[in-house]
C-alpha cells in the first residue's frame, strides 16, 4: 500500500521526464517511449483505482520537505484516479489512431516535437487533477494551454497558426482571469493549499466577511476556466481549431484539454470554496444559463456546418454546454452527471473524430457533398463512426444515453431549472439527432451525382504503408467503440466510484 | 473615498492596469500590441501580489545576523509566485511572438482580422 501512494507523483513525473528524454530521440523511439509512458499512466492509475475502490478514502502526498501549510502537495482519491485513467487512455488511443496523419503532416525530423506536446499535455492534465495546491493548478493551467497551441499549430499551414494566436488570445484572458482570483483569494484566506483555504473560507463565511470578495474570487475563477473551455459565448475558436489540425490533435483537444479545466473548475468548487457557498453565490445559475444556451446553439451551428470534421467541432460546443448545465444543477447529482458527461463525451468525441479520418483522407475532402459512398468503401471505420454517432445521439446502450438520462434525473424537483433543462435536452436531442444521423445517412448512401468513390491513397496506406499502422488504427477506435458500449452497460460502476469520489472531495 | 483610494493605491493602480492590459489584449487589432497588453495585464496581477506581501518597514526574507524571528521580515511567498509567474509569463509571451513572425511571414501582416481574412479567401 505504501508504494502505491508513491503513484500520482510518478504518473505525473513519468510523463514530465518522457517529455524531456522525447526531446533528443528520433522519431521512431519518440513514438514508442510516448505510447509507452501513457500505457504506464494507464496502468499506475488503474492499480490505484482498484486499491482506492470502496476504501472512501483519499490521501494527501507531501512534495518536497516541507508539511502541509508551506509546502506544495498533491492528493488521490477514488475520483482522481478514475479521471487519470480516463485521461491517458484516450490519449493512448487518439496517438495511436492518429499516427498516420502525425506522420503524413509532420516532418521526420520534427516528429518527436509532436510528441513533447502530447507528453506535457498528458502531465499537465494528471497535474491539474492530482494538485492540492491552487498556484500550482495556474502554473500547469499554463503548459497545458502552451501544449494545446503548438498541438493546433502543428500542421505548419496558413489556417491553423492564425487559428492558434486566436486560441492562444483567448486562453490567455481566461487564464489572467483566473491567476487574479487565485491572487485574491490568496490576500483573503493566507493560504495556496486547497484544505487551508477551506478552512479559513469558513472562518470568513460563519463570520461574514469578505462575502463580496469571496463572490467576485468566484467569478473571476469561472469566467476564467469557463473561457479556457470554450464554454458558448467564447467558442469561437473551437470549429477552426478542431476542424484544421491534425485529427490527433483534434481528438487530443476536443476530449482531453477542454476537460481539464473543467475538472479543475469542479474541484476548486467542491474542495476550495464549497459548493454550498458557489450555490449561496448564485454563481451556478450563470452557469446554468450559459450550458442551456451552449447547448441549443452549438447544435444549431453544428447543422448549418457542411464539414464535418467542423460538424464534430460544433458538436463539442454543445456537449461542453451539458457538463456546465449539469454543474449549474447546483445539486450533487448535477455534478456526477456532469462528471460522467465528461468521461462519456471523451469517448466518444475522440471515438467520431479519429474513425472519420478515413474517410475524409480516403475522399480527399471534409465536405459532405464529397463524402457520399464512402461509408460502404471504409466498412469498419464508418461502422465505428455510426456507433459513436448514435451514442451521442443518446441511444440506449450506448454511453451518451446514460449522460441524458443522469442529466434528466439530475434536473428532476427544481421548477423552472427543470422545464428548461429537459426542454433543452428534449431540443438538443432532436438536433443531435438531425445532424449527426444526416452524417450517418451521407456515408452510407450513393452520391446523387452517380460519381463513385475513388482514391488514390487512403488515410492508412498514406502512411508508409505500414502493415502495423492499420491493426493500430482498427484496434484504438474498436477500443473506443467497445468503451463507449461498457460506459452504456456497467455505468452504475463508475457512477458508483464518480460519487464515492465526490463525497471524500469535501 | 479619496483616502480609501489612497490606502489601497497599489490595488487600485493594479486594477486599473488589469483593465487596460485586457482591453488591449482583446480590443487591439495589431498583434504586437495584444501582447503588449498581455504583459500589462500579467504584471498588473504580480504588482498586487507583490503588494499584498509587503510590510512597511521590514526587511527582505533573506536572513542576516543570525536574525531568525520571523517578525522583521516580509512575506515572501508572494515574491515567489511573482517569480514563477513572470517565468510562465515570459513563456506565453515567447510563444505569442514566434506565433507572430509565422504569421507575418506567411501573411505579411501584423493584423490578425486581416490575416484571418486572407485564411478565408484560400479556402
């Protein structure tokens, strides 16, 4: 048990170091030490998971010499390390799918630059995570959001570095948003560490100070981390920088760093401030409003979208509307939904990005007017694509359904917040519906124009041609498929493991 | 108020700089200037930290004569965060400048809605 402690910190540092050691390698053994560095991610915090199951427990760890009010911690419970699983195997498996076009895009001698990014992105996520510490959550807020520029801007053309100075625009605003908050609750509570600030927040609560403070702390640090995620009024470099990057990066974005800051976000409400003073505040139905709105117009764009790497793109916004509705529900089942959410639309959204890579590279083109047939030529890549289309749909069995179903439940006995968010969910379904089963309908379907689907080289044999990068392809988005069908299936586990987790949070 | 003002003048100029910086950083075409008003804004944020750590009077954390009482000294974990956040800053700012130069050298413009313009002509 003693050693397993020891985990979160190597998880962290094993990804730290294989970002420097990548630095140096060539190509080729960059591609291994990163999948192998994320396997080891996986296992650690799978292990970990399995002691911490039903234990209802969670421990602090010191880093460096120096206890609790000075030095630096980070701490692991059952939720923790559920959510670093989640997070290095999709990652895993959006590198391993997503070789091919790492390889098509990038130079051989800058490929290892690729993977420094992915690396530090996959650190500073489990850092995000795994801190107790809210100045260490800015600092590693920063390399992630440094990592996810040079992820966009990889691809070296014209389209995707102006769409990453937008991004980089507006990541920065929300993150001088949040350092702000965290300095001014830093004057007010005296303290960085999570359970110190608690504490002392408290202290100022019974007594009534600093509650105007403490409200506009609050905002600061939403707004801030609701920017960096892209939640609706500030989405608009999401569809440009999914939609042109390379479909690693994009899967890597779309259901990894937009999560983690959301999965900060919810932490400093549960273990910072206390979510029953963020409820007090009212902070949550700003939130609330902003999801549901987020929610019908994410869908709305996603429609009108005739590209359907951009299609996917506008569906996030949406899908990041339903975690923060689920958040503003104010309520604990809100937040395990939103929680779920966030595991669920991971899977998926990865899943629907890297299995129409075949596809679009087989037809040349993202259009749809040029993707007809091609369903029927790609047989188990389109076959995977229409799973995840159906799971976000919220077809039962499959994972998106049981995120609807939560949100449904969640929102039951609130009055008004309950008619608006089951119209909002019974609207947005009905739009899921129209635009990704238009998708389904296109792929499968023979081209009004009698034109048949021809290539010169498809997404895989573009690759060099190598007789591994295939099986790769196939069993990362079978791995995703299958995913998606276990989080549909046994989703009372991690429901189970997700609120067990909640309650040790604070 | 004028007194108030002045008790917390370090918040209030902090304030005031934040404001400009980000005004700067979302308002401004030119892309040199929004990373001038990223600079602004971040040392806007380390002057209220750095502030907020200081004590009139006393001197800086470093010890001297043996002099162990924790009194005569500053707060110096403000001072620290300010480091580490400079550090970050300079990052940031590296990024956004190299970003810059791409941008200029395919585009030959320093102005981002007219680059962003020229992306949408190529499609």
């Amino acid at each position: 048990m003693e050693i397993i402690r020891n985990f979160p910190f190597f998880s962290i540092m094993i990804c730290m170091f294989s970002a420097i050691v990548t630095s140096v390698l060539p190509a080729k053994a960059a591609r291994y030490l990163t999948r192998a560095a994320l396997i080891a991610v996986m296992v650690l915090s799978a292990v970990l998971l399995v002691n911490l199951r039903g234990s209802g427990t969670s421990f602090p760890y010191m880093m460096g010499h120096f206890p609790a009010p000075w030095g630096n911690e980070i701490r692991a419970g059952e939720l923790e390390a559920l959510m670093a699983l989640f997070i290095s195997t999709v990652a895993l498996f959006s590198v391993m799918a997503g070789m091919p076009a790492v390889l098509k895009d990038i130079d051989e001698d800058k490929q290892n630059l690729y993977f420094i990014l992915v690396d530090l992105m996959t650190a500073s996520i489990i850092s995000m995570i795994y801190t107790n510490d809210l100045f260490t959550g800015y600092v590693f807020i920063e390399i992630n959001t440094i990592a996810g520029c040079g992820l966009i801007m990889i691809r070296q053309i014209g389209k995707s570095v102006v769409t990453a100075m937008r991004y980089m625009i507006i990541s920065l605003v929300g993150s001088g948003l949040f350092l702000i908050g965290v300095t001014m609750l830093y004057t007010i509570s005296g303290h960085l560490l999570m359970p110190n600030i608690r504490e002392s927040i408290a202290e100022l609560a019974d007594n009534d100070k600093y509650s105007v403070t403490l409200t506009v702390v609050v905002g600061l640090i939403t707004v801030g981390l609701a920017i960096k995620s892209g939640l609706f009024p500030f989405h608009l470099w999401i569809p440009d920088a999914y939609g042109y990057s390379n479909v690693a990066s994009s899967s890597l974005l779309s259901s990894i760093v937009s999560k983690g800051y959301i999965l900060l976000l919810i932490k400093i409400f549960y273990r910072v401030i206390g979510f029953d003073i963020i409820v007090k505040s009212g902070v949550n139905n700003i939130l609330f409003v902003f999801g549901v709105t987020a929610m019908i117009m994410g869908s709305l764009a996603a429609i009108r979208e005739k590209n359907i790497r951009r299609m996917i793109a506008y569906s996030s916004v949406a899908q990041i509307g339903y975690i923060y509705m689920g958040m503003g529900l104010g309520t604990k089942a809100g937040t395990v939904a939103a929680l779920f959410h966030i595991i669920s639309h991971g899977a998926t959204k990865s899943l629907l990005f890297l299995s129409s890579a075949e596809f679009t590279e087989g037809s040349h083109s993202k259009e749809f007017s040029e993707l007809y047939g091609t369903g029927r030529k790609y047989r188990g890549s389109a076959l995977c694509y229409s799973i995840g289309a159906f799971s976000m749909v919220g077809f039962p069995l499959l994972s998106g359904f049981i995120s609807k179903y939560m949100f449904a439940t969640a929102a039951v006995g609130h009055n008004l917040k309950m008619i608006l968010a089951l119209g909002a969910l019974a609207l947005s379904t009905i739009l899921n519906t129209i635009y990704f089963l238009k998708s389904v309908i296109v792929i499968y379907s023979d081209d009004p124009k009698k034109r048949r689907p021809q290539s010169l080289e498809t997404y895989l044999s573009g690759a060099g041609g190598m007789m591994s990068s295939k099986m790769q392809y196939f069993c990362s988005i079978g791995a995703l498929t299958v995913i998606n069908f276990l989080l549909g299936i046994k989703a009372q586990t991690i429901i189970d493991i997700i609120s067990e987790g909640l309650e040790v949070f604070g | 108020m004028y007194e108030l003002i002045m008790t917390h003048l370090n918040d209030v100029v902090a304030a005031v700089l934040f404001a400009i910086g980000l005004a700067n950083l979302l308002f401004q075409k030119n892309m040199i200037k929004k990373i001038i008003g990223l600079n602004i804004m971040d040392t806007s944020v380390y002057l209220l930290l750095a502030s907020q750590g200081y004590i009139r009077g006393l001197a800086a954390p470093i010890m001297t004569d043996g002099n162990t009482d924790a009194g005569n000294y500053i707060n110096p974990i403000p001072s620290g965060l300010v480091l580490t956040g400079i550090v970050v800053s300079v990052s940031v700012t590296a990024l956004m400048l190299s970003l810059t130069i791409r941008i200029y050298k395919k585009y030959h413009t320093l102005n981002l809605d007219e680059a962003l313009m020229r992306v949408r002509q190529e499609e």
